[in-house]
C-alpha cells in the first residue's frame, strides 16, 4: 500500500521471502528515519530506503498514528517542506483529474 503521511511517502509491502513482515520502503530516506528503525538502502532500487517490520510493528504504527499524530484538520497545509507540499499537491490533482467523471453531475459544474 502506498502511505502519504504528513512525515512522508511510504511504500508498505509483504515481505515475498520473510512470513510475518513487511518492508517498508522510500525514496527519502528521513521518511523511513522519522518513522522507524533498521533503516538499510538498496542503491538501484525504485524506493532505495528501507526498513523490515513484523505485523505487530505495522499495527503498532497505524494504531500509534492515527491515535496521535493525526492531529490536523488539513493534510496538505499540516506538511513541513515546500518539496512534499508540491507533490502531494502533483499527487491531489492527479486524482482529481482522474476520478472527475465519478463526481455527482451537479458538482462537474464548478
């Protein structure tokens, strides 16, 4: 699953090799750092950093994160570099592009 979290973009994969753990995978390493322990980096990867979790780790995380670090009422305004801002912004308008014919035929009017 993808994971944009207001401290980074996470990948979260099972694991293929390993039974009970994920890889948690990035593109920046602080977004792996900020997050978790074990960080170790595969160079010519997609997402180069990377960590291994069991589940209760990832449960752990979710629960943790949602409990007490949600605390905005605005995603986008609640990110912390100019960099992430523009691509979650990138990544909000991509979804509003694509996913526009979904929307009630009232709201294509805006």
């Amino acid at each position: 699953m993808w994971l944009i979290i207001n401290e980074g973009f996470l990948s979260i994969v099972k694991h293929r090799d390993k039974e009970n753990t994920y890889l948690v995978r990035a593109r920046k390493e602080q977004h792996i750092t900020d997050n978790f322990n074990g960080l170790f980096v595969i160079d010519w990867a997609d997402y180069p950093y990377r960590c291994e979790i069991n589940e209760e780790q990832l449960i752990e995380f979710l629960v943790d994160y949602v409990q007490n670090r949600l605390i905005y009422s605005n995603f986008k305004n609640s990110l912390k570099t100019d960099a992430f801002k523009s691509f979650c912004g990138e990544l909000w308008q991509l979804g509003w592009m694509h996913f526009f014919g979904d929307r009630p035929d009232e709201m294509k009017e805006w």
